[in-house]
C-alpha cells in the first residue's frame, strides 16, 4: 500500500530564513502527482505546490520549492524568506489511483507543523 | 474564484441526533470528498464521490452515510451523533485526474455532546 511518511511533527524557523520540511513516501507505480499543502491556524486547506513524478525538474513557486529525488523517493518543501505568515500545518500529499480510469485519491502524511518565530 | 463552502464553520450536536454537513462546489468539479481531521492522525477519509449519485467508502466510513443528488452537493450525515465523532470536518472537491490537486473547504468544527 502506498504511504506517505513526514518524519518532522514541529519545526521552527526565524523569519527570513530557509526551512525544509521532509516527506518521503512509498509506491510501486511510474508516474503519479505529489503536492504540498498548507493549513494556517485559520484552517483552511491551500495548495501550495504539486510535482508529476514524469518531471525531472523540481516545482518552484515563488518563494517555495521542492527537492523530488524519484528513486529516493523523496519530496521535501523548502521555503525561502520565511515569513510570519508561513506558520501553519504542512501536508504532503500522494495522488494514487483509484480504479479505472484517471480518478485518484490523495494519501496524506500526518503533517509539520512550523512556526516561524519573529 | 472558485470555491467549496461548509453550511456551517461551528456545530454543536447532541448524541444520538442526526447530523447533516453540506458541501457545494461552484467548479463543476467531478470529484467530491469528506475528510475528518483529528490531532495526530492526521486527515482520514470518509467518503467520496466521483458523479452524482455515485459513491465510495472511504477509510472510515462507519457511522456515516452521504448524498450526492446533484454535482455541486456532497452531503455527510451522521446517522446518530456519537461523542467520538467530535471532529474537524473537511470538505474537498477535485477534476478527473487530479493534476490539480484539491480545492478545500473551510472546515466545519463540530462537536457531539
């Protein structure tokens, strides 16, 4: 079964440095999507960042970007110049699929939770 | 902009009523989902729909049912409320292959007494 493991339950960072949140998951297939979403204290879900596993080059988004290591499978989110509004959960999420068809479901990691202290 | 919207941000409940948690998406979006979220265990899913009138047992989906009778309206119902289903709610909706990742709702707190 697939899985997706963050092994960092809380992080900490000062404001305008750089942080890295780890994700590393499991799966048998070839190609599939893998995203990063954030969850501030006001709890609704965004989506931060996505990688197709078909892609070699890493996802950038302004100030946040990934390190996709495929035969690592790995997946880790770095955000540059952090800001007092980055605190929140972070989830990284694995799109597998569900049957038939392109339909899929995400599997999720337990989260980070990061505080970006002032 | 798009969006997915929770009837409700706060819900308080007695035990053994019937509880309704609705969901609309104004994106036409095939897919629809509801997740509960708890401390340490992160986001568990509970059903999900992939057309109208269809539906999926999620992860956990005992003691609860849903309703899609149309696209944009997904329906959890808890059939008799339970203190153990004290929970964050997450509704999320999403295109066929999701490329694009999910669109979240706001949450729906709801707490059984």
């Amino acid at each position: 079964a697939q899985t997706v493991t963050q092994s960092q339950p809380e992080m900490s960072v000062q404001e305008a440095e750089t942080v890295t949140l780890s994700c590393t998951y499991d799966t048998s297939e070839s190609n599939y999507y893998l995203f990063w979403y954030k969850q501030p204290p006001s709890r609704q879900m965004i989506l931060v960042i996505r990688q197709e596993a078909y892609k070699q080059q890493n996802a950038t988004e302004n100030r946040f970007s990934v390190n996709f290591q495929k035969a690592a499978k790995s997946f880790s989110l770095k955000i540059s110049d952090s800001q007092l509004g980055d605190t929140a959960m972070y989830f990284c999420a694995f799109a597998q699929p569900l049957g038939a068809g392109n339909n899929r479901k995400l599997i999720w990691g337990l989260g980070t939770s990061l505080a970006v202290n002032p | 902009d798009v969006k997915v919207t929770q009837s409700s941000r706060y819900l308080v409940k007695r035990t053994g009523e019937k509880v309704f948690l609705e969901c609309v998406q104004d994106m036409d979006h095939e897919n629809m989902f509801w997740y509960r979220q708890d401390p340490g265990l992160g986001l568990r899913l509970i059903y999900f729909s992939y057309d109208v009138k269809m539906k999926e047992k999620g992860d956990i989906p005992e003691g609860y049912s849903v309703s899609r009778e149309k696209k944009e309206r997904f329906s959890l119902i808890l059939e008799s409320a339970s203190t153990n289903q004290t929970s964050m709610y997450l509704c999320a909706s999403s295109l066929g292959p999701h490329r694009d990742g999910y669109t979240f709702g706001s949450g729906t707190r709801l707490t059984v007494v």
